[in-house]
C-alpha cells in the first residue's frame, strides 16, 4: 500500500470550520493519554468562536495540508520564528503529515532569517519534536478555563543552507 500524497498550502478562510474540527478531533482522539478529559474539553473550546479562530489562523503564516484536495491537519508559524499550532486529525496521524507540515515551516522560517525555532509543544507533540532536534528549554503550566494544561517550550538550531523553493507545491 502506497502513502497518500500530502500536499500544502496556504490557509483560506474559508477554511476555518474544516480546521477547528481537525484542532478538536486531534485534541479529544490523539491526546487522550496525555490530558485529562477536562483538559482537552477546555483546550478545545478554543475553536468554539469560529470568527476568532479564524482570526488567529490568518494572523500567522498557517499552511493546511491536503491528501485528495481534503484538509487533514495544519500548522502555524507566528512571527519568523515560533511554531503556534500544529494539529492533525486522528484518522491520518503517523502518515507523516506533521512531519511535512513541520518541514515546510522549518524552511520558511530559515528563509525569513530565524536562527531559532521555538515551540510550546504539548506533551502528545513532544516526542515528534524531540525526533527532529527540539531541546526542551521549559515546562509550562497555563490555565485554560477551570482547568492547568502543561506543555513544554521546545527550541531548535536551524541550518543556515535552507532553502525556501518549492515549499508550497
């Protein structure tokens, strides 16, 4: 069986709906080991106004990847050197979707001059960002309703031969 081939592009707004669903399924399926059902309950509320949501995915370079042209996860890069969000919907976890997504933001930030990629990485993410080079540099315990989330401030070196072509095709 071959893989799906992922595509990505840029985030529309018309996209918001489709992406709040992926940000709940990911968050309810793929972090039940990691959080609390009312954790992920207050987590997932962020996506409850859509018009905010959408609001905080264009207010960042948010690119969506696509296997036969259907959103199946995304990612945001906030200023030239953080990553914001990164989620994928549970039916096409391990299938190397954050993988492209995380590429492709690695790239675009070395191309708009970041030395430094950091990331408050969930502790569901943390393994995948550990893989690629991320050091652990904090933990963190932020309130989100009634309920603490923790996640852990990952930063990475970034190489100084990235090149940004081809990263959107």
């Amino acid at each position: 069986m071959t893989a799906a081939k992922i595509s990505l592009r840029p985030f529309l707004p018309d996209d918001a709906q489709a992406l709040a669903d992926i940000f709940c399924a990911a968050i309810e399926t793929l972090a039940e080991e990691d959080y609390s059902e009312g954790q992920r309950e207050a987590w997932a509320t962020l996506a409850d106004d859509i018009p905010r949501f959408r609001t905080k995915l264009a207010g960042g370079l948010t690119l969506v990847a696509t296997i036969n042209g259907e959103p199946v996860g995304f990612a945001s890069l906030k200023g030239a050197d953080c990553i914001d969000m990164l989620y994928v919907h549970p039916d096409h976890a391990r299938q190397r979707v954050a993988t492209t997504l995380v590429d492709a933001l690695e790239k675009l930030a070395g191309a708009r001059g970041a030395k430094k990629l950091t990331t408050d990485a969930s502790d569901t993410a943390k393994p995948l960002f550990a893989a690629r080079g991320y050091e652990a540099t904090a933990r963190n315990v932020l309130p989100l309703g009634d309920e603490w989330i923790a996640n852990t401030t990952m930063v990475k070196t970034l190489a100084v031969d990235i090149e940004p072509r081809g990263i959107l095709q």
